[in-house]
C-alpha cells in the first residue's frame, strides 16, 4: 500500500511540474482567476491519480439486492494485494463464481473465445472454477463509484439488481 502511495505521489509531482512548466510558459501572467482554476485542475489530478492508485490492489466486495425478485448476494470487484480474480456468475450453481490467480503470475487462459455480434467484440469465456461449465466475466460500465458497475440480476434478468444500502460495501486486499 505504502509503495503505491509513494508512487501515485511520484506521478503527481511530474504533473505539478508539468503545470508550473506550462503556467511558466504562458506569457500573460495568472491572474487570479487563473490560479483560482490552477489549484483547482491540481487538486483534481491529485484526486484522479491517488484514487485508482490506492484502490488498485483492493477489491469491493458489495452486498447485492434485487428489487423485482428478491434475489441477493454479495459480489466482489477486483483482487487483493497477492491475487487477481476475474468474477462471473455461474449458472449452474446460482451464484457468483470467482477465478483467482497469484498476482504477477500469468492470467488464465480462457477456455473460448466468442465474437458478440451486438458490441463487435470478442467475449473472453472461462471455465467455472466450481464446475465444468462456462462463465463470462463480469462486463460493467466503468468508473462506477457506488455499485459493481452492472445492474443486471442474473436470476430474474431485469435491470433491478442494486447495492442493499442496509449492509456496508468492504472493501478488501
Ligand atoms: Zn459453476
Ligand atoms: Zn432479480
């Protein structure tokens, strides 16, 4: 965690120096509005690059809630500080399914791959790590700060499946 930090701070000061690099380029001088908007672009890198950088080896684990069918389980994002997992819901056992793999080790290969006419993308498909049947890993919209990034249930098939505000989102590494 300390690593990361001093590295997401590394990278900061190259973008502050970058910033003063370019204000001192500037011919007209700042006025105050100017320096107004400066603090406020660093603060806001600041924000942007130490985010991701301290989240970046935690995983969210958030409880689940379907509101049209009731369905509801937890589901985790993302790996720890010494592994990675790819998440997927396994339909033959009901539930969601994790593969894991130690981090800095080779990700696993997928058991197919399938062209999805509708994105025009190739779809990555695993093997489950329960059972001998397929999953896709989780396709979610990205910078979704308060859920998984996908709001699909994957029981009833309806766009209703939200965090359960009544328990806490953990988040682990
Ligand atoms: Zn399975
Ligand atoms: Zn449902």
């Amino acid at each position: 965690m300390k690593r990361t930090t001093q590295r997401s701070r590394a990278c900061f000061d190259r973008f502050e120096r970058r910033l003063h690099a370019r204000a001192k380029a500037n011919v007209h001088p700042p006025n105050n509005e100017e320096s107004k908007m400066t603090t406020r672009t660093s603060f806001l890198a600041l924000t942007i690059l130490l985010v991701p950088a301290l989240t970046a080896f935690a995983g969210m684990d958030y409880p689940m809630k379907c509101k049209n069918c009731g369905f509801t389980c937890r589901v985790q994002i993302g790996g720890g500080m010494g592994f990675e997992q790819i998440t997927g819901f396994c339909v033959e056992a009901g539930k969601f399914v994790y593969l894991q793999w130690k981090r800095g080790e080779k990700k696993p290969e997928p058991m197919a791959k399938v062209w999805d006419s509708a994105t025009g993308k190739m779809i990555e498909i695993y093997k489950c790590p329960d059972c001998p049947q397929p999953f896709i890993p989780l396709r979610r919209k990205a910078n979704d700060a308060d859920g998984p990034g996908f709001d699909h249930c994957p029981k009833c098939g309806k766009q209703t499946f939200q965090v359960d505000k009544a328990q806490g989102i953990i988040a682990f590494d």
